[in-house]
C-alpha cells in the first residue's frame, strides 16, 4: 500500500497540503510496498516529515493519484486555491463537509439531542417548517374527511396517492415520508412510478379543498387524511367498520427547502407494494420488495398484509391488472390471499423469455382467470410467507385483515413522524 506523510507538519491543523501540492513539482514512485504515489522531485528539506518512529529523523511525504488530480483538473485547481488564500473560509467547509459526513444518516433535526445541534438548517437535513396556525380539531378533520369524500376521488386515487407520498421514507438513513409534502415538489411530482399526469390531478383537488376549507391545514396532512378516508370506504364497501387512525400535524416543505439532487436518490426503481418495476434488476423481485419493505421498518405480517390490501384497492402502476386476484376491486377483502392460494389455479409463466409475469388459469377448463408477478406469487411460494397467507385466506380472517391493514398501513404513513417521537421524548424527559 501506500506509505507517508502528505504534509511535514502530520498532526498539525494548517494550510500545509495545499503549499505542499501547488508548490512543488512531483514525480511517481514506488512506496517500500510496491504501491504507486508521488513525491516532490528532489524531496527538498522543506518537505520532510518526521519520521513515525525514530525522533529526528526526516523523511520524504507524499501525495496519491487522487491528490495530483486536484493539482492538475483545471476546475479543482480554482478550488484548491480559493482554499489556500481564505483560511477561514476552508475550515467553513470542511467543518460543514465533516458535520454532513458524520450525521447524514441521522435524519431531520428532530432527531437530534444535546447543547451543540446546529442552530441553522441545512437543506441535507431535508428540513420542515414548524407548524403554523391553530392546530386541526376533531370536528375540523371530519369536515376535511366528508370534503375528500365528495370530491369525486376514488379510493384507487386517495390510496395510491398517499402511498407515493410516504413510501419514500427510508429506515437506513431517516429520509423520506409524507411528511413536507414533498409529493408536490421536484423531482417527486414527476417520477414515473407516481404517474405524473394522475398525481397532478389528485393534487389539484387537494388543493381545491384546502383553499376552502378554511382550517390551518397542509397538502401532507391532506394526502394522509385521503388515504385514510379511502381506506376506511373500502372497508366499508366489504362490510367492516373501521377508523383509521390520523394524527395532524405534518407542514409543507418549499422548493427552497428541497434539495433535488438529494431527493432524486430515492426515486423507487422498483415498489412491489405497487407492482412496479421500472427495468429488469438482476435481484429477484420479490427481493426488492423485502428491501422496500425492510427500509419501511415493516415486520412480515405487515409486509403481507400490505400487500394483499394494496392490489384489492386498485393501488398498481397504471392500473395493472397483475396480481389483483379479485372481482371486488376497491373494496377492503381477503380476497388477494384466497384466489392466490386456491388450488383450483394453475400458475405458469407467460412465455420462456421472462419469468417476471405468469399466468393463473383454471385446471379443469384451462380458461385464464388471473395474471400475477414474481412479487405476488412468492406469498404462495416461499413457506414462511405462505404460512401468513394462509392465515389471511382464512374464512374467519376478513374482520383481522382489515384491521391488520389498517394498522399497518397508518405505520407507514406515520414513519416519519419525529415531532411525534420527539415530542414523547421531551414529555418523558422532563
């Protein structure tokens, strides 16, 4: 490997490796481990480090490929110098750059503790403004649940819709979910897998219904509440009675605040929560979707029961017909988990070319009666999560999916809700 000092002042906060690197001309060694890297030509005294374990002793610094590449790239080359001439402005950024590197994975503000958080936001923080106006009262959000449900939305609409909201949160690093209403901002307003031109649409009654409501109340909290009302007429419409439950609170996210090249990372390439795949991955599907799954912090029943609810309430890309093993659609049914296990069906791939779609047809007329993915069909393939289909299959099961559901699905429109978390912390601390 390489082997060296890159200033001769090692353990010294200073502006050392930039004389050293624009100062001085280099050539290409080899390090006393065969490694390539470069020295100053002719290794002047000015250069020497002291050597690591003999005091007094000099030794000649070094620099790797990476350094020269900062000394010759013209456009580094001007960074490297408005480094060296403004101290002050240097030790800025690199304390900016070491404060990112070491609590991106921390999430929004919210989560952080103790004397020394930053006072200023920082756009990588992906930050949300405080709640302004009185907060919305029980008779305020039944007045915005009876205006969802009269806008002539259907329970595909609201659902889908507040699932691209909040699916984008992200475990791993705290990033994403319905909270900022992000849905409504670049780049998340056009990615393919929220169907631009149908997410426009719902928006814009979304939009329509705050402007009248008169209450303090934000798109966020607005897409939630409609995924909520959808989820609960659904319910309905199969017989179950259930309230899905809905806290207010979330705020509106500018462009300002947003920062787009950041978002665009987490554009899902592939949902099969929504049984989207936007390109042919060499992981299996279904393994996508345990990663999709996994990052929403979704135990396996979640997973499943999620799964089972979204294709009966119509919640695919584009509508497909891939996996919505029911004649019910739009109403909150078992019927996923019956029709995927039912013996009678006989499951085969499309053609030989792919084995992403397949094909259910009755075993004794051979008349085609479903089509499915991958991602649905592992609920009948693998054993642990059949075991779990079975249980949702059952005939005494309806009333137990749905509020399985129900639970699961206010789990993840409720992941990202620090200012609930921190607000529980503070109450406990104090």
């Amino acid at each position: 490997g390489i082997e060296g000092a890159w200033t001769p002042t090692p353990i010294t906060w200073d502006m050392t490796y930039f004389d050293m690197l624009l100062d001085h001309e280099y050539e290409l060694v080899r390090s006393p481990a065969g490694a390539k890297q470069w020295q100053p030509v002719g290794n002047p005294p000015e250069t020497l480090a002291p050597a690591a374990h003999t005091p007094g002793k000099r030794v000649p610094t070094m620099m790797t490929t990476a350094d020269m590449a900062f000394k010759v790239d013209p456009k580094y080359r001007v960074i490297m110098e408005k480094f060296r001439a403004d101290p002050a402005y240097f030790g800025d950024a690199f304390a900016r750059a070491w404060f990112k590197l070491t609590h991106r994975d921390m999430g929004p503000k919210a989560r952080y503790l103790g004397p020394e958080v930053p006072a200023e936001d920082l756009i990588w923080q992906d930050p949300i403004p405080a709640p302004t106006g009185p907060a919305l009262t029980d008779a305020d959000v039944a007045s915005l649940k009876s205006a969802i449900a009269a806008s002539g939305l259907s329970v595909s609409d609201l659902v889908k819709t507040a699932w691209a909201s909040a699916v984008t949160y992200r475990g791993s690093d705290h990033r994403g979910g319905a909270n900022g209403g992000r849905i409504r901002l670049e780049p998340q307003r056009s990615w393919e897998v929220n169907e631009p031109a149908e997410l426009d649409r719902v928006l814009k009654v979304y939009e329509g219904i705050q402007a009248a409501s008169g209450a303090s109340v934000s798109i966020a909290d607005l897409v939630v509440l409609g995924g909520s009302v959808g989820v609960e007429q659904a319910a309905k419409a199969a017989g179950h009675s259930v309230e899905v439950a809905f806290t207010p609170g979330r705020t509106d996210a500018s462009a300002d605040q947003t920062d787009v090249e950041g978002f665009a990372v987490l554009e899902p390439k592939a949902d099969g929560f929504r049984n989207y795949l936007s390109v042919r991955f060499n992981v299996p599907t279904e393994e996508l979707l345990i990663d999709r799954a996994q990052l929403l912090g979704l135990t396996a029943p979640e997973m499943t029961v999620l799964v089972g609810g979204l294709r009966v309430l119509g919640a695919n890309y584009k509508g497909s017909r891939d996996g919505v093993l029911t004649k019910r659609v739009g109403q909150l049914t078992n019927d996923f988990f019956v029709n995927l296990l039912d013996m009678r069906t006989a499951w085969k791939q499309v053609d030989d070319s792919a084995d992403e779609t397949f094909v259910g047809t009755d075993r004794l007329t051979d008349e085609q009666k479903w089509t499915a993915t991958r991602t649905d069909l592992v609920f009948g393939s693998n054993s642990q999560l059949r075991a779990l289909a079975e249980v949702y299959a059952s005939e005494d099961a309806k009333e137990k999916f749905v509020r399985d559901f129900a639970k699961a699905w206010v789990k993840v429109m409720n992941a990202d809700r620090y200012d609930i978390w921190r607000a529980g912390f503070d109450k406990a601390a104090a």
